[in-house]
C-alpha cells in the first residue's frame, strides 16, 4: 500500500511507478474527428493512470485545466474508500477527473498528456504498484470523447509508438467517486513525503520537459 511507500524510505525503489517509453507521444492522431465537440464552456476528462497522486499533479500544471479531482470509478462498490480501493476488492480504478475549458486545451491535447504522463503498456499495474485499481483506462462521458480515445489507441497502435500493445482500455463511465480530502492536491500538501520526492517529482520533471509549451504560466 502507498502509505506505507511513504513511510518506509528503504522500500521506495521497490515501488516506483514506470516510465512512458517514449518522450512524447504521436500527435497524428489529432486529426479529422467525424464527430464534432460539444460547445461547452466547461468539460470533464476522467482517466486513470496508477497512481492518482501522479496524475493529478501533472495534469493541473496544463493550461486550460481548471481543476483535477482525484478519485475513484469503474468499480462496483457504492462509496468506495481508499483502502477498500487499495486493496483491489471494489473493481475501481484510481482515476482523476479533469476539468478544463475546451477553448484553451482540447480533449485530444488531454489524450496526449494522458498517454504521456504514464505507461500505457502495462495492465493492471504500474511499475509495482500492482492490481487492477492501478490499470490504465479511459472513461468517456459523451460519444465524441469515445470516438477520440479509440482513435487515439489506434493511431498510437498503426504508428508503433510503443514497443508493446497498449493495455489501456476505454471504459464506460458510471459513477465517480471523489476521494477522501487527504488525496486531493496530494503533492502540494506533501511535498517532502517520500513518494513524492522519489516517484512524483521525477515524472513531474519529465512532464514539463515535454509540455513546456502548454504550462500555466
């Protein structure tokens, strides 16, 4: 379990989360929807990558994100906890949900920064942290979001992209769950925490080196 990753210094090579294979994902796969976007001044994305106190962290420094939620979907318990989560029993998966105002970031930019931000090759795990909570998914909540997610993974899959079939799966989002407040803004809030020092803040590095152009200023 994470806590205990951040307790336990020693341990904290044993469970770090893996890196993307490629700096920076295709951006071919940005072209041509047959469906167009909603004209909305507000959206939400909801994907899951891992762990959500990385994803959650990279996510927010992109401008146009207005707020990243860490939570809980795609399981089958009501009110689900983080330990009941973290123990693989509730079906869900650690997952954020996105805010953004589709003017400034597009839904397919947010794929991009998805795909990027973690390793889409690996099922149900990332790096040691191991189970079906910290699977890659995709939780569209409208037909056009659908239709880019799939687009995306095929375009990604037609170029080679990674080395490895991409194991991340779009699912159909039912109910997502906001975690309990100690997650939320979980880096910021600790940021001398063992994990965060050895796992976020590596990724969170990469990730800016990857999307300088598009950070909050």
């Amino acid at each position: 379990m994470r806590l205990t990753i951040c307790l336990i210094g020693t341990l904290l090579s044993l469970f770090a989360c893996a890196s993307p294979k490629t700096e920076k994902v295709s951006t071919k796969a940005l072209i041509t929807p047959t469906l167009t976007p909603p004209q909305v001044t507000l959206d939400t994305a909801i994907f899951a990558a891992g762990c959500f106190w990385c994803i959650e962290a990279q996510l927010k420094m992109l401008e146009g994100v207005d707020t990243v939620l860490a939570g809980y979907t795609g399981g089958h318990t009501k009110n689900p906890t983080y330990l009941e989560v973290s123990m693989g029993k509730t079906g869900h998966a650690e997952a954020v949900a996105v805010v953004y105002k589709p003017a400034v970031i597009s839904y397919d930019a947010l794929l991009e920064a998805f795909f990027s931000s973690h390793d889409p090759t690996q099922l149900n795990r990332q790096g040691n942290d191991v189970g079906t909570q910290y699977r890659s998914a995709i939780f569209p909540h409208n037909a056009y979001q659908k239709e880019r997610a799939s687009y995306y993974i095929q375009e990604l899959t037609n170029e080679s992209v990674y080395k490895q079939a991409i194991a991340t799966r779009i699912e159909p989002l039912v109910k997502f769950y906001q975690a309990e407040e100690e997650h939320q803004d979980f880096f910021r809030r600790n940021p001398s925490e063992a994990y965060c020092q050895y796992v976020i803040i590596p990724k969170l590095e990469k990730f800016k080196r990857i999307f300088s152009a598009k950070l909050k200023p």
